[in-house]
C-alpha cells in the first residue's frame, strides 16, 4: 500500500471551503481522496494559503521534507497548485530531484521531473500568449472607433457580473485543457475512452456544461486535440 502527503493550496481564505469549480481545498482534498482510494493511505495533509505569484512557500518545503522522511509521494490535485511559475517549478524540480522525492499530479498522468520542467515552460508561455492576443485585440477595436468602457464608469453590480464571468471563463478553459491533456495521456497508455471518462469523473473534472464525462464526451477532446496538433 503506497503513503501519500497531500499538498493542497488556495490564493485566499474566502476558498478554504470553495466548490469544485474554483479550486478550493475541498474539492482538492476530494480529488486526491478519490485517486488514493483504498490503494494506498494519505499520511498527512499540508495546507497553504498564498498567492501562486508567491514563490515564498514554507508550507510547502515542509510537505518536501515529510515526504523525504516517510519515503511517501507528494501528490496535488494539479500542477498549478504548486505554482504558476516557470521559474518557481524549475527551482522545485530541482528540489524534489536532489530529495529523491516522488512526486504525483493528477492532472498529468506519467507525472515526473521532466513534466514538470516541460508544463511550466508551456504553462507560462500559454499565459504570456493569451496577454498578447487580449492587448492586440482592445487595440484593433479602439482603430475601428469602438469606445471601450471604463471600470469606473461600470457600476458595482456591473464590476462583480463582469469579475465573475472571466474567473469562470479562466476556471472552465484550464480545466478542459488539463482534462484534454489527461485524454491524450491516458489513451497513449491504451486506456480505453469508457476508462477514462471514469477516470476523469473520479478526479472531479466536468465538461463544459458542468456534466459528467462519457466515451463519447472524451472521444471529443481526443479528436479536437489532433486537430490542434495535428501529427507531422
């Protein structure tokens, strides 16, 4: 039976207790609860509240050093929550390579060092393209004449609406790029698309309507990945 030590991390307070969609530290613990099943014991659990923009995680360095003196896995319910930092996860990389220890991410299934270097790198440069692509486009609507609103001419109600949707909009699509990711792993391994669509609902993921997932749900992500990365 393996030993894990869960990592679980939220930005602030307000989500110690969030629902499933915002990341919050139960819908992680049910996460990794869920993977672990009877196969193996959660030893121990480490909760950090801080900014992921916050490379400062004593929390963390102390989930590291149990881990290397129990010879348990470091598991997380998803890469981001160790960091959204290129450079923060390739300090961490080398941390966990120096310690020997073993680390597991739900969200990628043959999870290692190498991943971990590779998902940063991608990760960061995902966010740095979508900044790109959003200054590019305010500025193509001011030629055309379009007059963009003003945050202090919105009222409050206005402000929170417009808050919300783009931090769902944010949630939806990283999640359906971290479930995409799962598929195109998971089928590399011969799982069957019936074998992951559980394996997906185990660890909490929903498709875009919030459903749970079926064959032919990931039979979709599967095929919308070939096309945005059509083999050579």
């Amino acid at each position: 039976m393996n030993n894990f030590i869960g990592y679980f991390r939220v930005s602030t307070q307000n989500q110690v207790r969030a629902d499933q969609t915002s990341l919050g530290i139960e819908s992680q613990k049910t996460a990794v609860k869920n993977f672990i099943g009877t196969s193996g014991i959660l030893v121990k659990e480490f909760i950090e509240i801080e900014s992921g923009k916050n490379n400062n995680r004593p929390i963390l360095e102390q989930a590291i050093q149990e881990a290397e003196k129990t010879g348990a896995t470091l598991i997380i319910a998803k890469i981001d929550r160790l960091s959204r930092e290129v450079s923060f996860l390739f300090q961490l990389k080398q941390r966990i390579q120096n310690s020997g220890v073993k680390i597991k991410s739900l969200d990628i299934p043959n999870m290692d060092t190498l991943n971990l270097g590779i998902y940063g790198t991608i990760a960061q440069h995902e966010r740095e393209t979508i900044s790109l692509r959003t200054k590019n486009a305010l500025a193509e609507l001011k030629k055309k004449g379009v007059k963009l609103g003003k945050p202090e001419n919105l009222t409050h109600t206005a402000r929170l609406k417009g808050q919300q949707v783009i931090k769902l909009n944010a949630i939806n699509n990283d999640r359906n790029r971290q479930a995409q990711a799962i598929v195109v792993g998971c089928k590399e391994k011969g799982m069957s698309f019936n074998e992951i669509a559980d394996y997906l609902n185990k660890l909490n993921f929903r498709t875009r309507n919030n459903k749970a997932f079926f064959a032919t749900s990931v039979k979709r992500l599967f095929d919308r990945s070939k096309i945005l990365s059509p083999l050579p």
